[in-house]
C-alpha cells in the first residue's frame, strides 16, 4: 500500500528548495562580479601605461593650431630663418681655411675684374674664383714685365710666376683673416701691392687692395735674372746672393723660371741644362750661355768678335 507524505513535509521541502537556488545564485554571481572587477583593473593599468608611452595623437588640425601659436609667442619667420647667400664669396660666415682646388685658366678668364687700385694703369688684371684670387700683369717693349715676389702672406698654396718680357702673376687664397703684400718690378719702376684686410664675418672689401709707388727701384732684365736665381738658390738651400742680384742669366730665367732647380744648374753652367736660346743666337759656350751667331752675319756687337764657339758654332765672343 503506497503512503503519501503528510502535508507538514511537503511545506517545508517547498521552503527549503529556492534557499539552497538562491544561495547558488548568489556565490556565482560573487564569482562573476570578482572576475569582472579584477579585468577592469587590468584595463585600467593598462590603459595608464599606454597613455603615459604614446600621447593621445593630436588631430592634424589641433597639430596647425598649436604652431601657429608658438609663431605668434616666437620669432618671426624672418628672424628664426636667416636669409640664403646667393654670393658664397661674399658670405660673412664662411669660415677661412676650406681650400678647393686651384681654377683654371679658364675659369679665372671667365671671371670678371675686381677693383685693385692702380691695376689698370698698370696692364695689370684682377681675378676672382671661389676663394683664389689672381692678378696679372702684362706688357712688352720697355713696359715689359721683369720680375714678382710675395714679401707677406705666401703660403704653401701661393703660386708665383714670372715669364720675362711677357707676364708676372700671383695666384693665392685671399680670404678673411689674410694680409698679402707683393712687389712687382719693370725696368723703370716697381710697384707694391697690398690687399685689403677682410675682417672675420663681414663682406670682402672694395676694392680689395691698391698697386701704389715701392721704394724699390726697377729690374732691369739682367737684374730680374740675378734676382730670380737668388731666390731659387735660397729655395733649394743654397746659400744666399749678394745683394746687388749679380751672376744672373736672362736666357736661364727665360727658360727654366718655372722649375727652380733647373734655374740654378742652368746658371751655374751644368752639362746639359742648357738655355734655349732666341732667334739669332745659339749655345756658345761649355756651360751653353747663348751668343749672337755670325755664320752668316759676322757683324758682332761692340767687345765681341766672330770666333769659333766651343759647341762648333760661329758665335760673337
């Protein structure tokens, strides 16, 4: 026989049973609410630690706003940004001591006169090409070129050049910084030329020197010679000339006023370094000195007579 459960039982079973289902709700609903506070932290640090390594990206338009602000509380465009030098040679802060290569004859012809006081006058030409500066004198006849040299100012890279009877020349760095004296001689007179001084970052001078009376007298051509070879004997460690610049050959200085060496082997009557000599004459000595050839002309000039020359020419001795 089947028993059916008093109704007290039934009462309490009901009562008990959404306790225990409410109890269960709540501990997973603890559980889910621990886990979801716990990620929200993680967010956060890690939201904190984004923020502080990349700043927020500002819009292109906020990024325009903020520099045209700090133009307005800054510099003016001008002031901030220096003008561009369209003349580098005339830059005040170009700093002295960069060397380029030397110009070319070509580059220098191109290049147009600058003011040298008293140049002109004097068949003289002034040139300029990035830092080098050249001037040249030219002329013929009594106005012929004897002799140049640099008494302030040469260095290393200076370049000195006399080709008797025809031109003298200097080409040398000029720059700020840089005191350059040269004397240049003729026959009848001789010049000196100062160059300007370029005060550190201020614009080249103008004009950038003047070509003035010397207290030197003019060089004959004997004495351009003897003055030349002294010079080159000092260069190759010889000892020093006399002063009046004698024992000089114009034929040697003609033909070896390039090559210092030759010049004093040259003059000094070496066997082989003889002078090429002008039309009319010819070698006539041992140490090849030229003389005037008489082979078919025995007219010879005052002193001199019509001889058999020790080379096998006829020559005025």
């Amino acid at each position: 026989m089947r028993m059916r459960p008093s109704l007290p039982l039934l009462l309490v079973a009901l009562v008990a049973a959404p306790a225990a289902c409410s109890k269960d709700e709540k501990k997973a609903e603890s559980k889910t609410e621990a886990k979801e506070d716990k990620s929200a932290k993680k967010g956060a640090k890690d939201e904190d630690e984004d923020g502080a390594k990349k700043p927020k990206k500002k819009s292109k338009k906020a990024a325009d706003d903020d520099g045209d602000q700090a133009d307005d509380k800054g510099a003016k465009p001008d002031e901030a940004k220096p003008a561009k030098k369209d003349d580098a040679e005339d830059d005040p802060s170009a700093v002295p001591g960069a060397r380029s290569k030397a110009p070319t004859k070509a580059e220098l012809d191109a290049a147009p006169d600058l003011a040298v006081d008293g140049a002109k006058e004097l068949g003289c030409e002034t040139r300029m090409v990035r830092e080098w500066f050249q001037i040249a004198c030219r002329g013929s006849g009594a106005k012929a070129p004897t002799f140049v040299e640099v008494t302030k100012g040469k260095t290393k890279d200076t370049l000195v050049a006399t080709i008797p009877g025809s031109s003298m020349s200097v080409k040398t760095p000029y720059e700020p910084g840089v005191e350059l004296e040269a004397t240049f001689y003729w026959g009848d007179q001789s010049k000196k030329l100062v160059m300007a001084k370029w005060p550190l970052k201020k614009k080249r001078p103008d004009p950038i020197g003047a070509l003035s009376d010397s207290p030197e007298k003019g060089l004959s051509p004997e004495k351009a010679a003897g003055k030349a070879f002294c010079a080159c004997k000092v260069a190759t460690g010889g000892l020093k000339c006399d002063a009046d610049f004698d024992g000089g050959s114009v034929d040697c200085f003609r033909t070896y006023w390039a090559d210092c060496s030759k010049l004093v082997q040259c003059t000094n009557g070496e066997p082989g370094i003889w002078p090429t000599c002008l039309p009319g004459f010819v070698n006539a000595t041992v140490g090849g000195a030229c003389a005037k050839d008489c082979a078919k002309d025995p007219k010879c000039p005052k002193g001199t007579s019509c001889q058999d020359a020790p080379t096998g020419k006829k020559a005025c001795l």
